[in-house]
C-alpha cells in the first residue's frame, strides 16, 4: 500500500515536471519559429545610414513577436571586404534573411548568391545589385528602393531655375561602381543637358565629407566661373558647402540628395539649394517587409519608394 502512493506521489511528481517544460517549451519555440533578418548596411558613420537603422528598429519594436532583428554596417562606404565577411556572419549566424544596401553593385553579388544558395532569403535595397552580374553568380533577389536617376534630374531641374543656357556645373559623383551613383550622374546629367548648362567637371567624392571636400576646392580653383556643385549625397554637399565657404565664392550653388538633417536644416537656410528625400527611416523597413513576405510564402518583385524634393519654404 506505501509502495503504491509513493509510486502514485512519484507519478505526479513527474507529470507535473513534464508539465512544467512544456511550459517553459512554448516561448522557446516561440521564438526559435521567428525568422532572423540581418539588415546590412554601408558606413553608420553617414547620418542617412543611421537614420535607416532606426527605422528599422523602430518597426522590429512594434513587431517583435513576429521577427528578430541584427543590423550591422560598414566602417566606410568603400569597405567591400567588410560588407563580405558580414553577409558572411550572418549566414553562419543562422540568418534566414538578408536585406542589404551593397557598397558596390557588383563586388557583393557573388557573397550574396552564395548565401542564397545557402537558403536564405536576399532582398536588395538602397542601391540596386548589376542585374547582369547578378544573373550570372546566380543570383535572384528583388530590388526594393528609388529611382535614383528620377529623383536626380528633379533636383538639377531645381538648380536649373536658377541657370542660364552656358552656365558652368561641376558634378560631385559617388563609387563610380555603385548603381546609384551611376543613377544619379545621369539624372543630374539629364537636368543639366536641358538647362543647356555646360558640365566641366565629373569627379568622384566617394560619398565621403572629406573626399568631397578635396574635389569640390580643387573644382572651384580651376573654374572661375563655375556656378554650381551637384553632389550625389549630403555628405559630399556638406563637403563641398565647406569649400565654397572657404574659397568665399558664395555665388556657386549646391545641391545634394539624401536630406540628412544637417542638410535638411542647410537647405531651409539657403545655404544648399535642394536636396532628395528617399526617406532613409522607411527604406530598410520596406526590404524588412518584403524579406517577412517572401519568407511567409509570399512573392515579393521589385518596388519602388518614395523620392521627394526638399526646397527652401517660400
């Protein structure tokens, strides 16, 4: 009879443990069922990268029951062997999405095909991935950003209000071999061609202050009559705003593209003339939803975001 309640005690015992860990279980499971995104982005030293971080955080706290967030980048926007080894670690990391703005359009594709191939999902933001080299390392990854040459010419037609047919304009352009960069020349280059302005100069300011800065004095002392600077980023225009001030040639005109807030704040001062908003806070959450939807099943092409041109109130 003892024996038989201290088996019948016993019993409860266990099943109360047993119980116990299935409880426990259920948030671990839980959270072992949602997906990781790593969002891998280019220099955080750029406020536009920093802002498209928040952003994202921001969306993973109002749904972090549905996914984890990682969110890594750059030391600097040319840091191609950085950007590797990070899509890299969050492949081995266990990943199961990657939503990236690529430093270079070509360099990264092949890390990132690989890491396909590996299962996870790749979504393509900021800076669209060469489509042909892409295709060949095998790569199939939806674009989810601007149209940087539209938002470009938009802001040269700014500019070009304030030209005459025969004017001087030099462009301050990003890596020569990021798509973006690429977009926004010739979008600068179309504003500029119907204005009937003449363009003396095209140099790269690797989207860097300092690099702008450097390109933009020796611009100002080798063309006299040079009106304006078009800068593919702010970076570069708060670079090239830096030139101006010291060359004391406050006829030039600048504009930029990004509308980081010190910019933002320089453009309603008059001091850089228009800038291109592409809204860095929703950029990366838009590639969030999209790498979400693919991973849920779902089919996610390319999108196109929002580009708005930033002028001085009236």
């Amino acid at each position: 009879m003892v024996i038989a309640r201290l088996r019948a005690a016993l019993s409860g015992l266990l099943a109360v443990v047993a119980l116990a860990f299935t409880g426990c279980g259920g948030p671990v499971d839980e959270a072992a069922a949602r997906p990781q995104v790593a969002l891998v982005m280019k220099s955080l030293a750029n406020e536009f990268f920093e802002t498209m971080a928040e952003g994202a955080r921001t969306h993973h706290e109002t749904h972090a029951g549905e996914y984890d967030l990682v969110v890594n980048g750059t030391r600097n926007e040319s840091d191609l062997a950085q950007q590797v080894a990070l899509v890299e670690q969050m492949v081995a990391s266990g990943s199961d999405a990657i939503v990236i703005a690529p430093a270079d359009s070509k360099a990264l594709a092949p890390a990132l095909a690989r890491a396909q191939a590996a299962g996870v999902v790749i979504v393509n933001i900021d800076n669209r991935l060469d489509v042909e080299v892409a295709a060949e390392a095998g790569l199939d990854a939806p674009f989810v950003g601007p149209d940087n040459r539209d938002g470009a010419r938009r802001v040269g037609e700014v500019l070009a209000e304030r030209l005459s047919p025969g004017d001087q304009v030099a462009i301050v352009g990003g890596i020569p071999t990021a798509f973006n960069a690429q977009q926004r020349q010739a979008g600068f280059e179309d504003a500029m061609n119907a204005a009937g302005a003449e363009i003396v100069d095209i140099q790269s300011g690797g989207w860097e202050q300092a690099q702008a800065n450097t390109m933009a004095a020796a611009m100002l002392r080798e063309y006299p009559e040079l009106r304006a600077l078009l800068c593919a980023n702010d970076n570069m225009a708060l670079g090239a705003l830096a030139a101006r001030r010291q060359s004391g040639r406050d006829d030039v005109l600048i504009v930029g593209f990004d509308n980081i807030d010190a910019v933002g704040e320089l453009v309603a001062q008059g001091e850089i003339l228009a800038t291109a908003d592409q809204h860095a806070d929703r950029l990366a959450v838009f590639g969030i939803e999209a790498a979400l939807e693919i991973l849920g099943g779902g089919g996610a092409g390319d999108r196109q975001t929002p580009v708005d041109i930033v002028t001085a109130p009236d």
